[in-house]
C-alpha cells in the first residue's frame, strides 16, 4: 500500500502492549485514523491509554469485543485468539485482520529503502536461540542484521526504523503466523511440532497448519527436522516459489540436502557442488554452546539458513563460537561438591523439557509448575533411566507424580507440597542430599510458572540464588 492509501483509513487495532502500541503509533504516522481497543482496564492500561490519547488516537479500554464502527482493517496482537467476537464480527463484515508481523510485511522498503530478506524461524521449542545463533552467524559473516519478531524485538521498528539491514533474522510464533497471510521469507525453518498452545489454536492440526504457514512462498530453503517427520511434511505440503529447496537438518550423518554430525563435525551436504559425493565441514560440535544434542540440532537449523542466504562455512564456525545462550536455557550455574547445577527453567512444556534430560544422565530432576492441560506419561517413560530422584514442586505436581508412579516406580520421589517461591531454597538443599558427584541436577519444570512465579525468568534467578547460596556454605 503506498502512502496515500493510509490517509484516513479507519484502522482498529486490537491490543495494548509490546505489538498493539508500536502498531497504533506507525498506522497513526502514516495518517490512519487509529482505534485501540483492548480488554483489560487496570493502571497500567489506562497509562498507556493515555500516553497514546495525547497523541491523537483514540483508545477503548475494557471493550475488546466490540468492531468499532466504520473499521476497514484490523491489526491485532498475535496473542488474540480468533474466536473472539471482535475477529467474527470482522469476518462477517468481510474486514481483513493482519497482525503486527503482516503490517510490518506490508510496510518494508518504504520510503524506498532496500527491503531486506527475511530469514524465519518457528517451533515448538528452540525458536529464540536458533534466531540468536543465526544472527551471530550472519554478524560473523559481515552482514547487518538483527534478531528481531517474537524475540522481543518489533518488527515494525525493524523495517521502519533508522537502521538499514542486509538479512534480518526473524523469529516467529504460532500466533504470528496465523495473523501474517501473506509473509513470504527467503528461506524457513520448522524445529519441531509438538502438542502446545491447542486451547488457542483448537487442535492440533490447526496448530501445526499456522507454524506451516511459515514456508508459504519461500524462494531459496525450506530447513526442516529430519528427527521430526511433522516438519517434513509441512514442506510436502506448502507452496513454494518454482526453485525452491526442501534442507533437512539431523543429528546423525547427513545425506545428500541435509546438514548433520560426523565425527564431532557439524558439516553440509546441501549447499556444496557435488551433494552425492561432496561435504563441507562449518564447525566443530564443540563451538556449540553447550554442545547438548538440542541445541546442536539449533545450530544446524541456524547454520542451514545462513548457507541458503550464502554465508561461507567460516562465518558459521565463528558465529557460532560467538554465540552465547540467553539465561535460564540449559545454563550451568555451578559445581558443589562434584554435582553440575544447570538451570533450564525455560522448559516450560514437556518437549522442551525431554530434551534437556537428553542431555544428561544421571540426574536429579526439579519439575512441576502449571501442566496447561499436558500430559506427562512419555516423558517420564523415555526420561526414566536417567532419573536419580526426582524433586516436585508446583501447582500441577500431583501430574507429574503419577506418572512417575505409573512408569518409573524405582525412582525416589520427593514432594515438597509447596507453591511459594521460598519453595526454590528447599528444593536445591534436597536436591543437594541426593545427588552423588557427577550427578546434574537439573530445573527442567516441563510446566510454566504463573502458580508461584511471574515467569521463568524469576524461577531460573531463584534457583540459581539457591545454588549460589549452596557453593557459597560449602565452600
């Protein structure tokens, strides 16, 4: 859409917060005549409120259901599900709904700027990092760029600001997907599919249809999970520009058009000259930080991209070693007293969670949180051997408890009955007494953390006091 387009267009954006806001103020520069509506009416929504008011646009609070009247598009925050009346009132009326990341779509090489390349990234787990890992990949290759979407970075302040990009790396939710109808990246990645976030999507075929949306119209690669055969079929199934290359990733040795493992070596046999005969060896396993078998997969999804956007082998190696974790995802803290303290309190569902007890053995395993309606039978069942003892906090214990009853009944249990967040404390001193050296004891939750925490962040930082305060006695 051009400039004119927008003068006084009656746009009604759906939502507060770290999309809605940036979206009213870009739509209302543009000339559009922005309503906010939003449901929640506390303090800090009327501040907002205000904020955005002073600036000419209007804002409706507690009143997230009704279409504004003369509405001729909607932006919504990707988190508003579309069964809201707003969203069937908008269907009815033959209204189109984008989200944030459509908008800023739309918006790219405005003012005619070069629009850059996007280079995309979903899954159930993995997403932040492997975006993370790709930046650093790309930065290493001299190419500006940033990670940016449902990292916490806008989109729209991506695409409009002052900054000029080469590539961005772009991470994105379910969510986002199903709000962005038309995002056709340079190249996509699927990390995995497993069962998240169905009370929003209603099932989930739904749910792995919008993380598929992410490959529509890709030119260059679409890098799927050769571990995942989910992933693999979502690129069967997506339409792609004439050209276009199916990349398999793979923690084993690679066949021709994938990148996998051989001998401590993550190499490429996708984008070399002679795919039947030929690799390129990118880095070492080592220069994976840490070197825990999801997070090379990551690194191969992240080194996948970068090659399709034509980054030298070298700039993958650096990148790579350049890279370091966000907290709270596999992060060690300490060792006491022979025992390896790792805190992954962003295991916040019971995928995540299986595959940071895949990287250890033995362990003394904290869990329990909000189960969000999950079910913990395969994950205790393929985790059970690895299971020194097992340490319940949480909401939900109860869940994980009867599982371990039910498929690993050798395994001592300990349920510390408690949802306070003092409850941290205790659990690291009884995880302490169990643990043998060269045992890990590891806060994978495989639940979210509202019943005691404002989030994992919180959770991560209290266990990790808790560990320090342990080094620090025994010391």
């Amino acid at each position: 859409m051009s400039a004119q387009d927008w003068q006084g267009k009656r746009v009604t954006v759906a939502g507060l917060g770290v999309s809605g806001i940036p979206a009213a103020r870009v739509l209302h520069g543009l000339g559009a005549v922005v309503t906010v509506v939003n449901d929640g009416d506390d303090e800090r929504a009327r501040t907002q409120a205000a904020e955005l008011e002073a600036e000419g646009i209007t804002v409706r609070l507690g009143d997230g259901a009704t279409l504004p009247a003369g509405t001729e598009l909607i932006v919504t925050a990707p988190g508003w599900k579309p069964d809201k009346p707003l969203f069937l009132a908008a269907a009815e009326a033959g209204i189109e709904v984008w989200g944030d990341v459509e908008l800023a779509w739309r918006l790219r090489g405005r003012d005619g700027r070069k629009a850059a390349p996007w280079l995309t990234v979903t899954g159930t787990n993995g997403k932040t990092t492997t975006v993370r890992m790709l930046a650093s990949i790309l930065e290493a290759a001299g190419l500006r760029t940033a990670a940016v979407g449902n990292i916490g970075v806008s989109l729209l302040d991506a695409v409009l600001g002052d900054e000029t990009y080469d590539v961005l790396a772009v991470e994105l939710s379910s969510y986002q997907l199903h709000w962005a109808p038309s995002l056709r990246a340079h190249s996509a990645a699927v990390l995995n599919l497993a069962p998240d976030h169905l009370d929003w999507h209603g099932s989930m075929e739904a749910y792995a249809a919008d993380k598929g949306r992410i490959y529509a119209g890709n030119t260059v690669a679409c890098v799927y999970n050769a571990a995942d055969k989910a992933t693999e079929d979502l690129v069967r199934e997506a339409d792609v520009e004439e050209g276009c290359r199916a990349i398999g990733f793979t923690l084993g040795t690679p066949g021709p058009s994938q990148l996998g493992v051989v001998e401590g070596l993550l190499v490429d046999r996708a984008f070399v000259d002679n795919r039947q005969k030929q690799a390129q060896e990118l880095a070492e396993v080592a220069d994976v930080n840490p070197p825990a078998p999801h997070n090379i997969a990551n690194a191969l999804a992240a080194a996948a991209l970068a090659r399709a956007f034509g980054v030298a082998p070298a700039a993958v190696r650096d990148g790579l070693r350049n890279f370091r974790p966000d907290p709270h995802r596999i992060e060690h803290v300490a060792d006491v007293a022979g025992v390896s303290y790792i805190d992954d309190s962003k295991a916040t569902n019971t995928h995540a969670a299986e595959a940071s007890l895949a990287a250890y053995d033995p362990i003394v395993w904290i869990a329990g949180g909000l189960a969000k309606g999950a079910s913990f039978d395969e994950l205790v069942e393929k985790s059970a051997k690895r299971l020194r003892a097992v340490l319940l906090i949480g909401a939900d214990r109860a869940l994980i408890r009867e599982a371990l009853a039910r498929h690993a009944p050798e395994v001592p249990v300990v349920d510390l009955d408690r949802t306070d967040t003092g409850a941290m404390s205790a659990v690291v001193r009884e995880a302490a007494r169990l643990a043998r050296p060269g045992d890990t004891v590891l806060l994978a939750p495989a639940c979210a953390s509202m019943d005691m925490f404002a989030n994992y962040n919180k959770r991560g930082e209290a266990f990790a006091d808790a560990v320090r305060a342990l080094a620090a006695e025994r010391a």
